[in-house]
C-alpha cells in the first residue's frame, strides 16, 4: 500500500535513528510485495525528530497534539520527565513520547513502542510527528495574532471626547480608606490630647494627617479616576482640616486683654504670650551650626533695663543680680583686654617679648565666664524656687507671666549681650590689633617678613590659631550654657504648666551643668 500524504507541515519531518543504528530500508512496495519485504526485513528502530523550539514548547505541543488526535488516544502524561503514553486507534499499539534536549540547541522527540516494534512503527511516527508538526505551526500562528497591545494609564481620548477606559488602580482605594482612618483619629486625638499636650501635637498629627490625605486625593483624582475614591479623599481632606482647626482652637492661649486681671497682674509691660507649654513660637531654642549671627544692635540696645522687671521678690532680685553679672563680667574682660594691648605693645618686637600676656587674657576669658555660667545657674535656681514656693496658688497666666520675663530677659538679652560684647567685639578687637595690625603694618613686621619670612609667618599664624581656638572655645561654651538654660526653662515651665511645683530635680541638674564650666 502507498504512505498517505501528510498534512502540509513548514518542513518536510526527517526521521532520526538512535546513533549507532543502522539505516533500515522502508516498507513502500505495494501489496504481496510489500508483505513479503516485511517478512524478511529487520524491524525499524526508535524514530526521532529534532526541533527548533524549547523542550517545554516542544512538550506542550506533544499533549495538545495526542489530546487532539484522531489517531491516537493518550492514557498518561508526566511533566516532570516530559513523556507521554498513548495507544494507536487503529492497531492499539501502546507508545511513548520522550521530549529530550538537542544536542546543541532545540529539543528532540523520540517515538518509542511499549512494547515489540511492530511493522507499522514508521507509518504511525510519520503521522504522529506530521500532527506534532501542524500543532506547533498553529501555536505560532496564535501567538504572532495574539501579541498584546501597549497601554498606558493617561492615554487621552480619541473618539471625540468620550471616556477611556482606565486601568484600575487598587491601591488608591486602599490608600483613599487609610487616610480616611487616619485622619478621624487625628480629630479625636487632637480634640481630646491637645489641652494637655500642647501645640506640638497640632502640628506633627494635624499635618501628618493632611499630608496623607491630600496625596491620596492627588491620587484619586490624577492616578485612578474613580468616584468613589474621591469621595473618600475628599472627606478625609475635610476631616484633616477640620482636626487641625479643633486643635488649635483647643490649646491654651494668653488673654489679650489685663482688665478682668488683679493690679499686680494688669501692671505686667506685656501679656503673656501662650498658657500651653511652651513652644518654638515664643522663643525658639538656639541653632544648632557653631557660627554666630552677627550683632545687628549694640549691647545697650539688646539688654533689657533691670529697672523694668516685673518678677515679684526674690524672682525678680535673682534676675536683676543675672544681669549685674553679666555686666560685671563683661567690664572686666574688657578691662583686661585694654590692660594686655599695654604689656604687649604696638611693635612685632614687643609682640614676641610680651606674646604670653595675649595667653593670659585668653584664659581669663574662659575663667570668668565660667565663673559668670555659674552665678547665672545659682541664681536662677533662686528665681525657679520662689516661684514653685510661693506661686503655687497664682493663676496660670500670672506664672507664664514671670517665666516669660525670665526667658526674655535671661535666655534673649542677657547671653545675646554676653555674645555681642565678647564674642563679636573684644575678640575682634583682639585680632584686629595684632594679627591684622601690628604684626603685618607696623615697620619692624614688614622688616622682619622681607629678612626671614618663614620666622615671620610662623609668627603670624601662630597668632590666629591662638585667637581662633580661644574664640571657638568661647563660643562653644556660650552655647552650651545657653542651650542648658533654655532646656531647664522649659522643662521647669511644663512642670508649671501642670501645677506640679516639685522642680528641685530640675534645678540641681541645671545648677550642677553651669558650674561644670569651671576647672
């Protein structure tokens, strides 16, 4: 009998012998000939045929094919080894399908009997590789028609205005319910806490809560244009604002009228600025960089006069005796500078003869300032005292009153004339005398540089790094002490805040950080 024609496939399938197996003539003759040919040949070996594509394509394509076939049935598939069992329709001839991998690339399938190689071995490969063939054209095919379209989110309309469809966006929604939580419980906390706790809680929660929200009304309306999305930002916008009003309608404020307060009360030069505790608004806590701002008024216009304090008894004798300190301290470093620009001299000789006095006032600045930091800490632990001892029974704006003018007058005036009249004057003084003055204008200087610069320059410089690490060490030791009053202010000021007058831990602990100055 003649082979049938198979089915057009995209190349004609070549059947491949195991390696070492000699190539078999195939049965073509027709009738008592073909039969007789059969008889006296050997039986065919395994057929193979190699593809181009993947063992898992090629595997694929093997199930659709036996799944599919009119030839032949499949009993069982294993996707681990990649094999197949199946039986001929026509002769129920048991065979196995192996997909291997290529030699090199591809895949190979091998058309094995389960059991005797029967005579219709090669027939049956034939028509089982032609299907294998037509089911692997046709999954090309599908895929070549079926290749996605790149969309994006923002595409514009184009059919005259109408909507297009948009991707969905989940987490919008989700994020749209989050900040819908969030900022119900901002109004609730900042409605029930801000009393006690003060501005800070606005400002960190309320703001938090608006930031979240408006994002995700930025999402909802930008990202994924979903109604109910913006339902529920647009109220979790309104619930952050409405937070943040309740808050600061909640927290303390100072009366901004004295007439309903008592004489001693209504006699204060100004109001107090908020009954809360305190915050960065009524004064805020010294920057943190180790530069300066320069002076921008002098000394007599920054200090507050001790004629105008208002603390009653021995609140306001402790701060008055602050700003005689202060004064006091500045005086003499002054005078001490003035009597060392006399044991030095106008001349590089008498610079290099009397240098060491330049030393001293050096060090003297550094031992009276901590002398001064630490009647600054005594006698503002006599102002604190007086207050939790005899002011318990004041109101609370009477209290903020006075720790107010202490805040002022300490913390602003005091130390900003300290650093002014030191830092920014007789320092400069200092280095404009010599290191800009005598040491490069006088005569025996520019003498002394045009014969030995190198003895001249290590002169120089010596000069500034001397005045540059006094001055530096000045400065960081004004801070220090600054940020420490600032802190015990503020600490002993929440503790008014809340009536509880038990501060001597506070005192001690600021007492014991301004006389650590000394050495």
């Amino acid at each position: 009998m003649s082979t049938p024609d198979s089915t057009p496939q995209p190349e004609q399938p070549t059947v491949q012998m195991p390696s070492g197996a000699s190539a078999q003539p195939a049965a073509t003759a027709t009738g008592a000939t073909s039969m007789q040919n059969a008889a006296t040949q050997s039986l065919p070996q395994i057929p193979a045929q190699q593809f181009p594509q993947s063992v898992e394509d090629v595997y694929q394509a093997v199930k659709n094919t036996l799944m599919h076939s009119q030839s032949f049935g499949l009993n069982m598939a294993d996707d681990v080894a990649k094999t197949a069992s199946f039986v001929s329709r026509n002769a129920g001839t048991p065979y196995k399908v192996q997909v291997v991998p290529g030699a090199q690339s591809g895949s190979v399938v091998e058309f094995v009997p389960q059991d005797q190689p029967t005579p219709s071995l090669h027939m049956e490969s034939m028509v089982f590789f032609g299907e294998l063939n037509r089911e692997l054209m046709m999954q090309q095919m599908n895929a070549a028609q079926q290749q996605p379209t790149p969309q994006t989110w923002n595409a514009q309309p184009t059919n005259g205005g109408a909507s297009t469809p948009k991707k969905p966006a989940p987490w919008v929604l989700y994020l749209a319910i989050g900040a819908l939580a969030v900022s119900v419980i901002a109004l609730i906390l900042l409605i029930v806490l801000t009393p006690k706790t003060g501005a800070w809680l606005v400002w960190v929660l309320g703001i938090a809560s608006l930031a979240l929200s408006g994002f995700s009304l930025y999402a909802s309306l930008m990202l994924d244009k979903n109604l109910v999305n913006r339902i529920l930002s647009g109220v979790a916008v309104g619930i952050s604002v409405l937070a943040i009003v309740f808050g600061c309608v909640n927290m303390p404020k100072a009366m901004t009228t004295t007439a309903a307060k008592t004489p001693s009360s209504s006699s204060s030069s100004s109001s107090p600025s908020s009954s809360s505790k305190p915050s960065s608004s009524s004064s805020e806590e010294p920057s943190e960089s180790p530069s300066p701002s320069s002076s921008e008024s002098t000394a007599n216009d920054t200090t507050q006069s001790t004629d105008n304090i208002k603390a009653p008894g021995a609140a306001g004798e402790a701060l008055t005796a602050i700003g005689t300190d202060v004064d006091s301290a500045i005086s003499d470093i002054n005078n001490e500078l003035n009597a060392t620009f006399e044991k030095v001299g106008d001349t590089y000789a008498s610079y290099n003869q009397n240098k060491q006095a330049i030393a001293d006032w050096y060090a003297y600045v550094d031992s009276r300032t901590a002398d001064l930091y630490q009647r600054i800490g005594e006698n503002s632990g006599k102002f604190y005292t007086y207050i939790a001892q005899n002011m318990q029974n004041a109101s609370s704006n009477e209290i903020d009153a006075v720790m107010e003018e202490y805040q002022d007058y300490v913390y602003e005036d005091q130390f900003k004339n300290l650093e002014d009249s030191i830092y920014e004057d007789a320092f400069e003084e200092m280095n404009d005398k010599y290191y800009e003055g005598v040491l490069e204008r006088s005569d025996d200087a520019k003498k002394a540089e045009d014969e030995d610069y190198s003895a001249w320059y290590d002169v120089h410089s010596e000069c500034y790094e001397n005045w540059y690490d006094a001055r530096s060490d000045f400065y960081e030791n004004w801070f220090d002490m600054r940020s420490d009053t600032y802190s015990a202010w503020l600490d002993i000021n929440s503790e008014f805040f809340s009536k509880d007058f038990d501060i001597q831990k506070y005192v001690d602990r600021y007492m014991k950080k301004a006389s650590a100055f000394k050495s």
